[in-house]
C-alpha cells in the first residue's frame, strides 16, 4: 500500500504542467482508477475513470480508446453489483465499435 500512495502521490504532482484536460493524462488517470480498483476502492476509482472519459471524449467522440475507457467504467459498477449503471455504458460501446470497426469485422 506504501507503493500505492507514492504513486498517489507523484501523480497529482506531475500532472500540473498539463492542463487539466490534456490528453497526456487519461492514461494516468486510467492507472490511478485501475490501483484503486485492484484494492476493491470502487468509489475512489469511478472519478478517475469519469474524468478520463470526459477528456477523450472531448478529443475524439467516436475512437475505440473511448470504448475502452466506457468498458472500463462499467467494470466498478459491475464489480459492486450496480448491473444497472454499467448497463447503460455498453451500448454505446457497442455503437463505438460497429461505427469505427464496421457491422462485419470478426472482433466486432
């Protein structure tokens, strides 16, 4: 656990030469949700997850990174039980990929 809040740590240090919705830091919001995740800190990692979508979905509407981030999104939701607010994150990210990849691609 010391490891995790060194990580905390340096993380609300580095970001504060980007801006707050650079796209350099969605990946690090992404690892801070998922260590908050892997000690089943669902509450703590829902933020980090919501602001990283926010940030890419500014960017680009319609990329697959944005599916992604969605999926993982639901993964709390789905861990807690709450079936019903992840639910309403997968059709989208069905709708993401059948528009980007195509209705006939096999990882469609």
């Amino acid at each position: 656990m010391r490891r995790s809040i060194s990580f905390i740590n340096w993380f609300y240090h580095s970001g504060k030469d980007l801006r707050p919705d650079h796209l350099d830091i969605v990946g690090d919001l992404c690892n801070l949700a998922w260590l908050y995740e892997s000690v089943r800190k669902y509450a703590h990692a829902e933020p980090h997850y919501r602001r990283a979508l926010a940030i890419r979905g500014k960017a680009s509407p319609n990329d697959l990174s944005l599916a992604a981030l969605m999926s993982n999104l639901g993964e709390p939701h789905s861990n807690q039980g709450c079936y019903a607010e992840a639910e309403i994150l997968f059709p989208r990210v069905l709708a993401i990929h059948g528009k980007v990849l195509g209705k006939w691609h096999p990882g469609w």
